[in-house]
C-alpha cells in the first residue's frame, strides 16, 4: 500500500456552550475528492491525531473528518458542574456533524471512540452508512465499585482544574505520554513516534514547556454505565461494521464469552460482521497503521459496492 499525500484544514465548531476543535482532510489531491466521508472519533484522552498515520492509507478522494471531543486536544472544556459519559459525547458529536453539513458518512472509531460511536451509530442509523470498531468490543460490566472509581475521578478532577498546571519539557511530556499508556493495565503501548503526533494536541504550549490540554475531569467517562444496556444499542445496528482486534489489544484479553455474546449480537442485527485480528496493541492504528489500513480498505470498497453504489472509490491498494 502506498500513502498518498492528505492535505489538512483546520475548524472550529460552535456548540454554543463551547466550541469543538478538531480537522478535515482529503486523501491524495482535492481534484480527486470523492463522496465518501469518514468522521473519525478518537479514544479516551487521545486526540485527533490519531488518524493522522492511517489517513495516508485511506482511498484516494476520502475525506476525513476527526474533531476533538469535548475536555480533549484543542476543544473547549465543559461548564463547572458538567461531567463527561458515553451519551454526552455522543450528543456533542451529533451536534457538531449536523453543523458541519455532514449528512451521511462510515463512522470509525477507536477504543472509548468505537463505544460512543456505537451508540451513536444506534441512535442515529440514518446518517452512519457502516460502523468500524478500532479494538474494542463493549464496556466492562457495569458494578458500583466502578461507578464509584469515576464519581471519586470526577472530584478529583474538579479539584486539580482549579490548580496551576505542571510544566514539563517536551521530553517529560513524551515520556508521560508513553507511560500513561503503558499503566492502563492494558496492552496499549506507543512508541516515540506515536507519542510526538499526539503531542500537539494533548498539551499546549506555555513558558518553560508544555502543559496538558485535557479537561482532568474527563479522566472519569462513566463507560462502565453502559454495561446492562450495551445489547440494546448494538442490537439496533443494521448497517455493515468491521471490527479490528488487535492481538496484544482489549478485545483479544476480552473474556471468550464476553467476545462471542457481542459478536453474536453483531452478527444477528447488522448487513454483515467482519471480524479481522492484527498484530499489534490497543494503539496499533496509530503505531502499524498499514496493517489496519488493509482490512479497513477492503472493508470500505464492499460498503461502496453493495450498499452504497452512487458514492464514487478510486482507491490505491
């Protein structure tokens, strides 16, 4: 696969309490723009930057939509009081396709990115013509420990945002980047490179270094409260989806049970499932994005043939 030139434009989206940041980018020249659109969500305190490695990959013509969500990158954060779940950033996300004009479009979205995608997908099913799910597969089950954990996260982050921000060098900041990742108690290791295309929009530059951008309230994202009602959002996709596992990810240590119940929900209610492992951890769209870039490819030129023929591929394999 060769990557192709994306050529980036940055916007802003009015939300009225605040605003979302975010880019759109064509694939190869804008001459060869097509009508297939892609609005990528990111994961849980990641940024848009992280398709900016897979992008190269996509179909010649695609255009890519990713905005921060709310408390991420470069968008605004939340009103004093507001806390961050599952639903919230779906309405956001709606909020801000819907002023961007972007009518119908194959939703991709990555680990908490693929949950609110989901849904949204759910919700929504007039505007997502496929569903693709970057290593995830449903939220943990839903217990008061874990509902506790994030009210106790939330505190603290209403706290810490009325605190002076640590400074740390750009080195620090790689290296922070790195090891929050490596903590999670999942595989979902980056390496330097990835590290350095999130940074512009994880922290801000300020004097002495930089200083992270992140809402620390959003540290709490209530997914676990979706647990019960998961089947019934997924059990609403009729539309194609792709999920992409990677080996050393979250959905591969998914207990087997858990792995086969999502995946027979999947099956049951969508056009079609594909279900395609790669080598990688949790992260590997942003690390190895030509593996995930081959089934991805192959997966969007079957959408365009049999569900959607008007819209116009010219893709490089």
């Amino acid at each position: 696969m060769t990557p192709q030139e994306v050529t980036w434009q940055s916007l802003s989206v009015d939300l009225e309490w605040g605003r979302l940041s975010g880019k759109v980018g064509v694939v190869g020249s804008k001459d060869s723009m097509s009508s297939l659109r892609i609005l990528g969500v990111h994961g849980w305190l990641d940024n848009a930057n992280t398709f900016d490695t897979l992008a190269p990959f996509l179909p010649m013509g695609t255009e890519l939509l990713v905005l921060d969500l709310p408390g991420h990158g470069h968008s605004d954060h939340l009103p004093v009081g507001a806390h961050y779940d599952i639903l919230s950033y779906v309405l956001h996300l709606k909020r801000a396709v819907d002023k961007c004009r972007w009518d119908k479009f194959i939703l991709v979205g990555h680990s908490m990115g693929a949950c609110i995608s989901n849904v949204f997908t759910s919700l929504f099913p007039e505007q997502v013509i496929a569903f693709v799910s970057l290593d995830y597969i449903r939220p943990r089950k839903t217990t008061i420990d874990s509902i506790q954990q994030n009210i106790s996260v939330l505190f603290k982050g209403e706290t810490l945002r009325k605190q002076k921000p640590v400074v740390y060098s750009e080195e620090q900041a790689i290296e922070r980047l790195i090891k929050a990742r490596t903590n999670l108690g999942i595989n979902a290791a980056i390496d330097r490179d990835a590290a350095y295309v999130l940074l512009p929009r994880s922290a801000r530059q300020v004097e002495g270094g930089y200083a992270w951008s992140h809402d620390p309230r959003a540290r709490a994202n209530f997914q676990a409260t979706f647990g019960k009602s998961w089947y019934t959002y997924t059990s609403q996709i009729r539309c194609p989806v792709l999920i992409v596992a990677a080996n050393h990810g979250i959905v591969t240590s998914a207990v087997r049970e858990v792995f086969e119940e999502a995946l027979a929900v999947y099956r049951s209610n969508a056009q079609w499932l594909d279900v395609v492992a790669v080598d990688g951890s949790h992260h590997v769209h942003l690390t190895h994005p030509k593996r995930v870039a081959k089934p991805l490819v192959a997966f969007l030129h079957r959408v365009v043939k049999e569900t959607a023929p008007a819209l116009p591929l010219q893709a490089r394999l």
